[in-house]
C-alpha cells in the first residue's frame, strides 16, 4: 500500500481521512483559549469522521489533562506515548470529552498534516466521544457513532 506521507502536503490535506493528526491555529471560537495577549493557539488534533465532505469531526491533542476540570474530563481522555508517534515530543492525551468540528474548506486551507494514529488509538477515542456526556445524540448520529448499550 503506498504511504499517505510519500504525496506533497497539498495533496496530503486534500485527501482527509479519519485517523489523520493535524495541526493548525484555533480560535475562541473553536472553544480554544489562546495563552495571554494571543488571539489564537497552535493546536494537534485528530480526525475521527466526516460528514458529507463538509464538516469533520474532531478531537483535540492535549500535553495535559486540565487539573480543574480533571474529576469531569478525565476518564474520557485517552494518553497516546510519544514513543510511538513521530508527531509527538512528550506523551499526550486525545480528549474524547470535547467534540469538534470544522469545515473541510478550513482545514484544507490551514492545517498541516503531521501523521496518523493507529487503530487501537482511534478505537479507544471513539469510544470515549461516544461515552461522553457533553457530545450530543445528533452528533453521534451525524457521524455514524452510537453510545455502547
């Protein structure tokens, strides 16, 4: 099979697919909060669906676990060892509490493509996302998840 890494980086964003780490500037607006005096951060994530070719879903990549909120996100956050990741310089967790979405038009213009996630990885965020209580029903739906009975 060829590797996804061995195309131009345009043709690599063009080619979105679930598992993919990405990284690229976020937003307030993206439920984001820059560092003092910046109006945006830097941010890895991780595609896990898509919907039409419009929107992706997506979870972020994060070096910590926020203590303050640790009793309420924690379970749901799944610690991927930079042992395994070219990506990555420190073990980081993939916080499957927090869904998010971005248009395809967004990414493909700003993101850069750093890699993949394996499949164990990917399996266990979905699982989170779809145990989460602040992902909602007609999310799961629009990306073809569903909650574990």
């Amino acid at each position: 099979m060829l590797e996804l890494v061995v195309f131009p980086e345009a043709l690599r964003k063009q080619a979105l697919e679930i598992g993919q780490v990405l990284k690229m500037d976020m937003y307030p607006s993206d439920r984001v909060t820059p560092k003092r005096n910046a109006d945006h951060k830097e941010k890895r994530f991780v595609i896990i669906g898509k919907s039409e070719g419009k929107v992706v879903a997506a979870l972020l990549i994060n070096s910590e676990i926020n203590y303050n909120l640790f009793l309420k996100i924690g379970p749901y956050q799944h610690l991927i060892r930079a042992a395994q990741y070219d990506f990555l310089d420190h073990d980081s967790y993939i916080d499957g509490f927090s869904l998010r979405e971005f248009e395809v038009s967004r990414v493909i213009e700003s993101a850069s493509y750093l890699g993949t996630i394996n499949q164990e990885d990917l399996l266990e965020s979905i699982k989170h996302v779809c145990e989460s209580p602040d992902v909602k029903p007609f999310q799961l739906k629009k990306y073809g998840f569903r909650k574990e009975e």
